[in-house]
C-alpha cells in the first residue's frame, strides 16, 4: 500500500505533522469508520469519517467521530443554510477523487467548505482517513482545523 496520496501530498505541502498508520480495510464492514478504530485498537471516538454532503444543494465536507452521527440541521445551519442531505456515493468519488471507503478531506479535486465536529477538537490526537482505503492519518485537532481552514462546530444529535 502506498503511503503518498493526494491528501498526504496537500498536507506536506501545507507544512501540517501526521503520521501515517494502516489497518487491514474490510469492504464488508457496515461502518468503516469503526472497523478501521477496532483493527487499530483505539477508541472510536478518535477516529473521525470523512462525510460529503449538500447544503441547499451545494457539496460540503463534514468530518466527526466515527461513532456519531450528523445531525442535518445542525449541519445545514453550520454553513448558513435551510436543508442537509447525505450525497449519493457515487458523487462523492466523483467530486473528491477518492472511492467511499478511503474519502479524506486533504487533497480533494475540488475544494469544497469543510467543517469538523467540535467534539473532536477536544481529543489529544485524532486519526482519519488518509485518501486510501486502510491508510489513516494521525494528528492533533488543531492541525486538523487549521489544514481544513479553521470552522468547529456542532453536528451531531
């Protein structure tokens, strides 16, 4: 498995710390997000997934722990709209130039508005995805902000 992917290309480019770790990726598991946690023995409360939407029909890209969920209102009113909705996967490839399963928010074709649960700003260290199915990314919560251009909010239920 390569370790340089286009989000990891964005970040040394950025001058962002991370350190790669890598786990065996399940395509059968029902949420990557915790299966990636389980396979690397850490909490899922530390390893965030990368979710694109549509904010009155506009992309975004939501990032939040593993084991949580977004709430669409709380997300539509993070970015100053009316309504939220989940997008198509196959949109989502087509838009950030990754397959599900291995979406970042480093490195997409096209730089969408991205906001980060405020809750993961509180942890010492957090993992996400690295652009590749398997591969993960570690850092701490404010390189995450600041790479991602500095918005924390609430988005969960």
């Amino acid at each position: 498995m390569s370790k340089t992917t286009p989000a990891t290309l964005a970040l040394t480019k950025a001058g962002i710390s991370f350190a790669t770790a890598t786990y065996d990726y399940d395509p059968d598991a029902d949420r990557v997000g915790l299966q990636a946690a389980e396979a690397m023995g850490v909490s899922p409360s530390i390893v965030l997934k990368t979710l694109m939407a549509e904010v009155d029909g506009k992309p975004v890209c939501v990032v939040v722990p593993s084991d949580e969920e977004v709430n669409m209102k709380k997300l539509a009113a993070a970015f100053g709209g009316k309504s939220a909705h989940m997008m198509k996967p196959a949109d989502a490839e087509r838009l950030t130039g990754y397959k599900v399963g291995g979406i970042s928010p480093f490195g997409q074709k096209k730089l969408v508005p991205t906001v980060v649960e405020e809750l993961a700003t509180l942890e010492d260290e957090v993992f996400l995805n690295g652009g590749q199915r398997g591969l993960q990314l570690r850092m701490t919560p404010d390189d995450l902000v600041r790479a991602l251009g500095g918005r924390a909010a609430d988005l969960i239920r």
